[in-house]
C-alpha cells in the first residue's frame, strides 16, 4: 500500500460492455474507435511512470503514433524476451513483478503508476500490489476475446468510489480492499 507521500499502483483498462479488454486474436482498435488521451486528461496528467507487458507494449507503440500527445511518463515492460532492438524511450525489465513496480513506482516520484497489460495486471493484483482499479467502459459488445480477468485469479473485494462519463464512454474507479 502507498503512502500519503507518493502515487498510487492503478490498474488500467479499457473494457467492453461484456468484460473484454482486447477482441479475439488480441485485436484492441475497437479502443481508439471510442477513446483518446484526451477522453479523461486528468488520468495522463496524474500519471508518472506506466508497467505493461510486452503485448501491451506492441498496441502501446500504436497508441503512441495515432495519440502523440499522450505521455504517461517513464515506460518500463515486463517481459521475458526484451527485443533485439529496443526502444530507447523504453525500459525493458526481466525482474520478478515486485521489483518491477518497486522500479516504475521510483520512477513515477509522487505520481501514479499505471499497471497495463492483462498478464501483468493479474500478476500485480495477485501479490496485493494495487491500490485501485480503473475501467474505462466502452459501448460495445465483443462476446469473445482477453477478458478482465484471467481463470484463477483469486477473489478481490473492491470499493467503488467515482464514476464519470466522457462522451460515449464510462469511468469507473474502484480503491482495493486489502
């Protein structure tokens, strides 16, 4: 758990109306169809450093071409096989997820750090590393694809604590009982 002194670990996710966060074969442009950076600035501007998967990392890369006003701060993937060529904007860790956000949380100072990517979601969630969700829901149906959250992950008991809408699209916030 953070303290008054320092950001928070949100997890981040865009969903479907039916809990998906990417479409069959991992496809995520039904997003960029419904959402900016510009959709909830506030999230950008409270964010300092985000931790994705290397998966996440691929649709990331889009995300920055087609939203290049988007900068959630210091970038740093979690992934087993870094790229022959990394991105030198980019951080690539091979650590185990508590130093992974133990180094993306120094990163951020006192500003969030914002968990993308299903795999490392889960991983963080699983170790009581987060401190609140967000999901931004959007007005679609999939019925197939990556849900939420994976099979097996444990129970989590959440307390909603804002919800704000944006154009077509629905935030909701949730703190982690822990």
């Amino acid at each position: 758990m953070t303290d008054a002194s320092t950001g928070k670990v949100v997890v981040n996710r865009a969903m479907s109306l039916d809990g998906f966060i990417a479409g069959p074969g991992h496809t995520m442009d039904w997003i960029f169809e419904h959402m900016t950076s510009a959709t909830f600035p506030e999230v950008m501007e409270a964010t300092g450093a985000m931790l994705i998967g290397r998966g996440t990392y691929e649709v990331g890369k889009r995300m920055s071409d087609e939203n290049p006003d988007y900068d959630g701060g210091a970038q740093f993937v979690l992934t087993h096989r870094p790229p022959d060529e990394p991105d030198p904007s980019v951080t690539f860790l091979t650590c185990d997820i508590e130093e992974a956000v133990a180094t993306a949380r120094r990163a951020a100072g006192d500003k969030n750090l914002e968990i993308l990517g299903a795999d490392v979601a889960a991983q963080c969630l699983q170790r009581g590393l987060v401190d609140e969700i967000l999901v931004y829901v959007l007005p679609v149906v999939l019925s197939d694809g990556v849900r939420f959250a994976p099979p097996g992950l444990d129970r989590i008991d959440l307390e909603p604590f804002s919800n704000v809408q944006s154009g077509r699209v629905t935030m909701l916030r949730f703190r982690v009982r822990k």
